[in-house]
C-alpha cells in the first residue's frame, strides 16, 4: 500500500516509476531514430541512384553521339588507298572511332587540319583531337592493358603512313570493376609523340561495371561470340587487310554500358554478379543500337581528278 505523503510535505516518484519512465524514453528514442535513420538511408540511396542514373544518361548520349560521327568526312579527297578509317579499333570492350567532330566550329574545324594536309593526302579535315577512344580503367589509367590500333598521326604533314599507337592504362578484360570510362583523344602537337603528353584523357563516368560492344556487318554480328576474359578474338586495330576489312564491313554497332552505385546496400544482393565487392551494389544498364552513317561513305575525289558519274554515261573533269 502506497503510503500519503504527510500534509504539507510534497509527494515525489518512487524509484520504481523513474526507472520505468527512463525505459519508455529510452525506448521511444531509440524507436524513433531507427525510423529516421531508416528514412535517411532510404533517401539516400534513392538520391544516389538517381544521380547515377543521370550521369549513365549523359555519358551514354556523348558516346553515342560520337559514335554516329564516325566516319563524316574523313576521307575527303574520296582516295580509295586512304590508310585512315572510321572506325580504327574495334574491341569487344573498347572502341576508337575518327570523324570530323568540330566541322560545326569555325576556328577548330580549319586548325590544325590546315598544317595537317599537303603530304599524302591532298585535304586533311580531321585532326589527332578528332580521333577518340572509348575505354574503362581505374581511376587514374593506372590499369595494365594497353589499347593497341594503327593510324597516320604521327607526322606533319601526314605521310599515309599507320603508326602503332599504344594508350596505356585501360581495361580490355573486365573482371575486377568499378571501373571509370574514360574518352581519350590524341594531341595535335606531334612532337609529344611517344610521351604520356600525347593522350588527353577525360573521364565521363565513374563506378561502371562492363563496357561492351557488338559489331554489326551485312551479314550479321561481327563478335557475336563476345568472349569478355581475353581480346585475342577481337577485331581489334591492326592495320592487316583482314582487320581492315572486317573493321570496314561495320554498318552498326550495339552499346552496352552497366554501372554501379556508389556505396552498396546491405538490403540488396544481385545474386547474378560473381564479384563480391559488386554484389549488393544496384546496377543500370543501357544498350541501344547505334547506325553511323558516314562509316561505309566517302567524299568525291580531289579537284583535278577525272571521275565517272554513276550512270557510266558521261565523263566529267572535277575543275569544270
């Protein structure tokens, strides 16, 4: 039985009911900051997702956007024997394309192009900046693979003459991601030639799982096997007449990026992905079929040269 207190003494709480009123406060807060850090990390995962998906959009649109500007133009005195391509490496997950890219600016679309020509070729329209390379590596390039093609970039004025050209750093097996895209170009200035000085490398999206491409000729996938553990079967950047051949056989090309978020999710697992470190990741995947439409086209011969109209009919000198 509860004993009164005694009149004019003030009644207080036993240590009974303090105890269970710290319990229920205690108990409430810790109710109340897992629904809050519950909340915090729904949001922020949601938020990350949604930033990763915007960035896979915009990096995924420059690809593709340069990818349908291969070829434009870069053969523009229509030489049949032209030693540049427009598409000069063809990896399973790699791509190095040359189109004119800056035909749309006044400036850059004349220089270096102008210093560029007057050797074998009679017009040069595109420079080493207009040579672009898409590959993933760690951050930093300080991946092993090296990303081998042949190309005339090395002189002023250019020779005709494919160099082998080495960028270091990237990733043609992919089997320990995350990875960064990188888009790689070459310098104007030949005289860096053979130094690191030679690549500009630019990163356009981070946390990227694979890197994929299929190549489409008139009769069928090119890679269709797509053996993602070497790059022995790819088609690669050789300057052989077969690699040429088959590298110019291209009428479309499927690309395939995946990425990742940035932090894993505890509540998330991607039984699909081997790769531990990956695993509890969310992935986003776009693939679209892209169709350049210069890669099989070529300009009108040089002026000066005598060409056949297409009906075979009538002969016509170009200075007339």
């Amino acid at each position: 039985m509860r004993e009164t207190a005694a009149p004019g003494v003030q009644a207080g709480l036993t240590l009974v009911e303090v105890l269970v009123a710290v319990t229920v406060m205690v108990v409430a807060a810790s109710v109340a900051l897992l629904l809050y850090d519950g909340a915090r990390r729904a949001f922020r995962n949601g938020e990350e997702a949604a930033e990763q998906q915007q960035g896979v959009r915009s990096a995924y649109e420059r690809l593709c956007s340069d990818l349908r500007l291969a070829g434009i133009n870069f053969n523009p005195d229509g030489d049949a024997n032209e030693v540049d391509e427009p598409i000069e490496a063809a990896f399973d997950t790699a791509l190095v394309l040359r189109g004119d890219l800056d035909g749309d600016d006044p400036s850059e679309s004349t220089d270096p192009e102008a210093i560029l020509a007057g050797g074998a070729q009679r017009a040069v329209s595109v420079g080493n900046d207009e040579i672009v390379a898409y590959v993933l590596a760690k951050p930093g390039g300080s991946s092993g693979d090296v990303l081998r093609f042949d190309a005339d970039v090395r002189d002023i004025p250019r020779d005709g003459i494919a160099e082998t050209v080495e960028i270091p750093g990237g990733v043609l097996v992919q089997d320990d991601p995350p990875y960064t895209l990188y888009r790689i170009t070459l310098n104007n200035d030949v005289s860096s030639w053979g130094s690191g000085s030679f690549f500009a490398r630019m990163p356009v999206l981070e946390n990227v799982r694979s890197l994929t491409f299929r190549y489409l000729g008139v009769g069928g996938v090119l890679n269709d096997r797509l053996d993602l553990t070497t790059a022995s079967d790819d088609i690669g950047g050789a300057d052989t007449p077969e690699a040429r051949r088959r590298r110019a056989s291209i009428v479309g090309i499927e690309v395939e990026v995946e990425a990742l978020t940035r932090d894993p999710d505890p509540r998330f697992e991607d039984r699909r992905d081997p790769n531990p470190a990956t695993r509890s990741c969310r992935k986003f995947r776009l693939k679209r079929w892209v169709a350049p439409r210069n890669v099989q086209k070529k300009s009108l011969p040089d002026p000066g040269w005598s060409f056949v109209m297409p009906q075979g009919r009538r002969r016509h000198d170009a200075n007339a």
